[in-house]
C-alpha cells in the first residue's frame, strides 16, 4: 500500500505506512498461530483476540492516513470495510471456539 501513497516519499507519514503494514502482517500471523493452538480453546480464543486487537489498530492507523491525505478516500473506504469483516469473523470464531477444535476419535 505505502509504495503508491506519498508517505512513503515524505518522511513524515513513513511511520503510520510501517505502522499500517505491521499491524496487517501481526493480523495473518495471529491467525496463523490461533489456529495452531486451536485444539485448546482458551489458547485459541487468545490469539483470535490478538488479532483481532491488531485488525482494530489497522482500522486506526488507516483513519489516520486518510486524515493526513495519504491515501485516497476509496481505498480507506475498501481496507475499512475489509478489516471490518476481518474483526466480524474474528468476532463469531471466538464466540464459539468449540467449533473451530479438531475433532479427536
């Protein structure tokens, strides 16, 4: 995202750029231990909420960069309303962490 926005040139919006793609990349990588974790529900239910307190600091970081002009209304528009799905599942996984555990015979 950053390499088109001008932050990126500026100096002084490279932090909310870094930011932005640190908090998304700290998105995938919770998930991906979550579901690791997931034959123990209270691990699991954790790392779904770090995530999900990442997707969050995202939804902030992108407010800031569309506040400051770095990126264009319809891309906070898109991101937005991806990393508002993101939380929503996140959201309906932790609330019935049962389902998402592997199955022992």
């Amino acid at each position: 995202m950053c390499r088109s926005q001008p932050c990126a040139e500026t100096g002084g919006g490279v932090r909310g750029c870094v930011c932005v793609k640190c908090e998304a990349w700290s998105v995938c990588a919770n998930i991906a231990e979550a579901w690791r974790k997931r034959r123990y529900p209270n691990n699991f239910v954790s790392k779904l909420s770090d995530a999900d307190a990442e997707a969050a600091e995202t939804l902030v970081w992108l407010d800031f960069a569309l506040h400051f002009g770095y990126i264009p209304a319809e891309l906070h528009k898109e991101m937005s309303d991806r990393y508002d799905h993101i939380c929503s599942q996140l959201s309906l996984m932790m609330s019935d962490p049962q389902k998402w555990t592997p199955k022992t015979h």
